[in-house]
C-alpha cells in the first residue's frame, strides 16, 4: 500500500462518512456542505445549489469558527459538516483537518460531486452563480 493509501484509510477509519442521501438530509436539517473542488470543476459539472463553495487552499481558515478570515456559515464547532470533493479522495482528508481544528461533527460525502449528482439530487447548472 502507499504511503497516500495508508493516510486515506487513516482518515477514514475516522469518520462518519455519508452517502449523497444522508448529505442532503444534513443539509435539509441545517449542516453546511462545503464543496472544495476547483473552480474548473464546478463550471464544467455544476455545483450543489445551497453549498458552501470554498477551494481546498482556504478550507482551514474560513471553516475555523475563531478565525478571523472565517465564513459567516462557520458558526460554531458543533456544526455538521460535509465536505464534498470532485470523487470524494481529498474531502476525506479535508474532513480529518476540519477535525483537528475542533469541526467534530466534519465528515465527507463518499463519492464526492460525481455520487450527488448520480443520485439524482439537486445540480445547478454551470454558469448559473
């Protein structure tokens, strides 16, 4: 196994990590799903209408509720989160880091993007904000 292997399944064995379904069910009931894939993605594929779009590089510092650069959706640590990546790789180990900065409840959505949008659930369409 790989060295980036053994960190994922690390990561994994971690956490919570939820089907397209349970992502929507925790968005309906107020969690905040984070998408962190690039912008290129997200204007070929579309983004998760209601989504909290923040690129991998600027996750830690705008879901860290105590920071300052922080997004006002960041209300607190005990906020379920998703994160949500192009095939759900990176958001797992984006999930772990949100942890480490107290995000207990941060999990990903197995799959990423490509899973949500093969379930049937909600896509707004590129180029539509």
């Amino acid at each position: 196994m790989s060295a980036v292997d053994a960190l994922l399944e690390a990561a994994r064995a971690g956490l919570d990590r939820v089907s397209p379904e349970q992502a929507a069910v925790v968005q309906r009931d107020g969690g905040l799903l984070v998408d962190i894939r690039y912008a290129a993605l997200r204007e070929r594929d579309g983004t998760i209408p209601g989504a909290l779009i923040v690129e991998r590089n600027e996750l830690e510092w705008r879901l860290d509720p105590t920071g300052a650069h922080r997004a006002p959706e960041a209300t607190g640590h005990d906020l379920p989160v998703v994160v949500v990546c192009n095939e759900g790789y990176a958001s797992s180990l984006a999930a772990v880091s949100l942890r480490q900065l107290g995000l207990y409840r941060a999990t990903d959505l197995v799959g990423g993007f490509q899973a949500w949008r093969a379930a049937g659930l909600p896509v707004r369409a590129r180029g539509h904000g």
